[in-house]
C-alpha cells in the first residue's frame, strides 16, 4: 500500500504535469520557449529552497513566518559586507579651494603637482568638476581666510600646506573635494572580433604612469579635455603596460584623452562576506530553536516576532535606503544565481538548479536515512510519544530551526544576486507564504510529522507555473496573493480530508478484523 505522503507527491506531479499541457497552447507557445522555461527553472529552485527550509519546521510540528524578513536581512548584509569603493591614485584631499584666488590647498609639501600637469579638481559639495592646467605649485604654511576667500602665509601660525595655482578658478569656493593628476593616453587601438568587427575593448597605454599599478576590475576615469566630457571603465586585463577596458573607442578620440586611475577597494572578500552571513543565519536559528524549545514560546509568536523584527533591523542597518552589488560581481559571485550550464544552442541549467539539487539531496538523505530526520518525523507526529521513547526532542526542534534560517539565508543570497539591488522595505515580501504555500502542497501537514522534499520541490513548481500563467495569460497580476491563499486553503483542506478518510478506512478494517478466542 502506498504511504500518504508518496501518494500525495503523485497528485502533486500530475497536477503540474496537467497545467502545463494546459500553458502551452493557453499562452500561444510562449510557456514552452527556452527563455521562460529558464526563468521557470530559476524561481522555482530559489523558492524551492525556502520552501525546503519551512518544511522542516513544518515536519516539527512548528511554523516560520519570518522567512521574507530573514531573506531581506540577509541581502541587507551581503549588499554591506560587499560594498566596493573606488580611491583615485596620484590624489590628494583638498583642505580649501578658493574661487577668488584660482586655487586649491592640500595639506602638507607635495611634489606631486607640477606646473604643466593637467588635474581634475572633483568630489566636492558645491563647485563643479573642473579639469584645467596647473600653472604653479607652492609649499608654504599659513591659515585659510574664508571670509576672504584667501590664503594667509604665516611662518608661526597654520600649517604646512602646498599652494596649487590653476589656470581656470574652481566655480565655487569650498572646504572638500579632492585633487588628482591626469595622465595623456600615448596609445590606443579598438579591440577587433574574430570577423575583424569592432567591439566594446579598447586597448589603451599612459605616459608617464607606472602600469603595474593597475589591477584588473580597477577603473579608469577617461577625460576628454576638450569639452571636459568624462567616461568611466573597468580595466579587464593588463599586460606589460597595455591596458584593456571596457569601452570602445576610436583611434581619433585619443587627441587631448586623459585618464585618472582609480583602484578598487572591496570591503571585505566573497567568502568572509558569505561566512558572516552564514553566522548570522546560525545565530536566528538557534534563537529560534531555543525560544521554542527551551523557552517554550509558541512557534506562530517566536517567528512572527522575528518577522516584524528582522524587516526592521534591515531597514535600520541601511538608512531604509535601496542597497546593492552595482554590477561588481557580475562575472564572479552573481554568476551563481544569473549563470546557467550550457546545454544546448538555446538551453542552458540556470545554476539555482544545481544549488537546489544539492540542498534538496543533502535534505532528503537527512530525512530518510538517518535517524535524525526519522527523530524529526516522529516528533512531528507526537512530541510526548517521542520524548517518552528517549529522543532528545530539544534539539531535533532546534536543528529544525536552524536548517530552516540556514536555507532561507542561501535563498535571500541567490534572490539579492539575482536582483541585483535591495530595497529593505519591499524585498522578500510575502516569501514566506511562498515557501508555506509550497510546503503544504507538497505533502506537508501543519499537524508536523508528514512530508516529503520531492513533493515540496513539485509543490514549489506548481506555484511558479501558476504565477507563470497568471503572466502568460495576461491576467492582473493582483490575483497573485489570491492564487497563493487559494493554495493554501486547498492543500489544508486536502489534509484534513485525507486525515478523516484514513481514519475511517482504519476503523472499518479495526472492525472488520477476526476476533480471537
């Protein structure tokens, strides 16, 4: 006889089964191009992750609302620790630039600035970008004067500071900005494609600037001065003092090209980021387990806490403000939620698929053959029962927990990869009752105990092709929430059904049983 739980999983696969031979002439062959069936793929694996997670509580006899507030805080953070800036070489601060006297101030005796050098006077708060000539440089010590616009030498009083005279006066006087050299390109040739067409690379050399400087994904700042028209690149490759970028340019913009060299400086590395954020998904957790299990706070109040609690700490941590990668690991880290494996012309893997095939393996092989995940189901199904048998229930419920945050933290990971950008105060609303919706679907019942990760990956599938056709078919997309509920309900009401119908099905065979004696 076929358990519940397998028989649940094949109503499952046959209502998905059903609804996409019912997409493919519905939506006039769009469902069945490799693009959405690509995109199709990707959302249900990054779901389908978070859905894995709430089934575990869920198999506890638990529930975790906070999914979507853990999957913002933990973009919230990656976005931080990820956070890469830029600092222009051969630059300096500007303590003072006066309009009145044309010129900028920077604090101690430099030699960096020659008369002749052309700058770029930039950053400031008010005065605009400048690039011009310097026509004398001056070590000296003294005070400014703002009320005179003025700088006043003095041997005894001030400090020591270089006097940078320019051709063309700042538009505004000011206390910030910064001062950074100009190098002339000496060379540039456009980068050609096997068939000799151009393309978006520009080999470019500098006079005068040591080019084993330059990294690669640093900047570079291309000044035209005529027209003082700026464009900025990331260098890609640096060999022997030729240096490619990501620009096309043509031989004839070379004429009066300068370039400001800027070097990257990202916070902290890919895997410290990553490692901080995996802690943090440890820590809520076990928080989580250990309010529910020791502390004995109902699941629905621990996590709907952490809901409200989690969305504001994100909002808090970046001003309310959108965070985001800016395109720095476009061919690096954010390849693991946008690349694909190729397998044909016009089909590749999305690689969420390959992160939700290991998560959905390690997670079933954990539920089914190891004692454990057996612990797990059987508390699910009765936690006294369990307790009085000898399993440690404390901290099966906490492991619960935790394994629960820990995937909802790789699902936030591949969402803020896959989006690019965050907005605390939007990002990862109502995910949870995705990853609930999917779970129920798939076989889990609220009751705990019941459940299968197959039939919880299906159940995520069923809803993104229901999404799917929501768009396909051109339906308001208001009834998304709708669809979500109606799911739910469904896969309640289903549960309750089939519980009753078991039920009865073991009375009457209890009572249709020989009696002995």
């Amino acid at each position: 006889m076929l358990s519940p739980s397998l028989i649940k999983t094949i109503g499952v696969a046959a209502l998905l089964l059903v609804l996409c031979v019912i997409l493919v002439p519905l939506s006039e062959g769009n469902f069945s191009k490799a693009e959405n069936i690509q995109n199709l793929i990707s959302r249900t694996s990054m779901y389908g992750i978070l859905a894995i997670g709430v089934a575990f509580v869920i198999m506890s006899g638990g529930i975790d609302l906070s999914i979507g507030s853990v999957v913002c805080l933990i973009a919230c953070l990656l976005a931080l620790f990820l956070q890469v800036s830029y600092d222009a070489n051969d630059a300096l601060s500007v303590g003072y630039a006066s309009q009145k006297q044309s010129t900028v101030i920077v604090a101690g005796h430099t030699d960096l600035f020659q008369p002749g050098d052309t700058v770029r006077y930039f950053g400031s708060r008010r005065a605009r970008t400048l690039v011009t000539q310097v026509s004398s440089v001056k070590q000296t010590h003294g005070t400014v004067d703002a009320g005179s616009d003025s700088f006043v030498e003095d041997a005894n009083v001030g400090i020591d500071c270089t006097i940078v005279t320019l051709n063309q006066a700042p538009s505004r006087s000011n206390d910030s900005g910064m001062l950074a050299k100009t190098y002339p390109v000496s060379s540039l040739t456009r980068v050609l494609d096997d068939h000799q067409s151009p393309i978006d690379e520009t080999v470019i050399e500098l006079a005068g600037y040591d080019a084993s400087r330059v990294r690669v994904n640093d900047k570079v700042q291309l000044i035209a001065t005529e027209g003082n028209r700026l464009k900025e690149a990331k260098v890609i490759a640096v060999d022997q003092g030729r240096i490619t970028i990501n620009q096309g340019l043509d031989e004839s913009e070379q004429a009066g090209l300068r370039v400001v060299h800027t070097s990257r400086h990202p916070r902290m590395s890919v895997w410290l980021a990553l490692g901080l954020v995996s802690l943090v998904a440890v820590g809520l957790g076990l928080l989580h387990g250990v309010l529910v299990a020791y502390v004995k706070l109902q699941p629905f109040i621990v996590t709907l806490c952490g809901l409200l609690i989690y969305r504001g700490a994100a909002r808090w941590i970046v001003a309310d403000q959108p965070v985001g990668f800016g395109g720095e690991y476009t061919h690096s880290l954010s390849l693991l939620a946008k690349g694909k494996l190729q397998l044909t012309q016009d089909f590749g893997l999305p690689y969420p698929a390959l992160v939700l095939l290991a998560v959905g393996i390690a997670a079933a092989v954990f539920l089914n053959l190891t004692v454990w995940g057996r612990y797990l189901l059987a508390m699910g199904r009765n936690e006294e029962a369990a307790k009085y048998s000898g399993i440690r229930t404390h901290w099966i419920l906490v492991a619960a927990y935790v394994i629960g945050v820990c995937l909802s933290a790789i699902g936030g990971v591949l969402f803020a990869l896959e989006y690019d950008s965050v907005s605390p105060s939007s990002f990862g609303n109502a995910y949870e009752l995705y990853a609930i919706a999917a779970a129920v679907l798939g076989g889990c019942s609220l009751r705990g105990g019941e459940g299968s990760i197959l039939g919880v990956v299906l159940g995520t599938a069923v809803l993104q092709v229901l999404n799917n056709m929501i768009v396909l078919a051109k339906i308001s997309d208001t009834l998304e929430l709708a669809v979500i509920g109606m799911v739910i309900l469904l896969g309640v009401l289903a549960d309750e059904v089939g519980r009753r119908v078991l039920a009865a099905l073991r009375a009457k065979k209890t009572a249709n049983a020989p009696v002995e004696g």
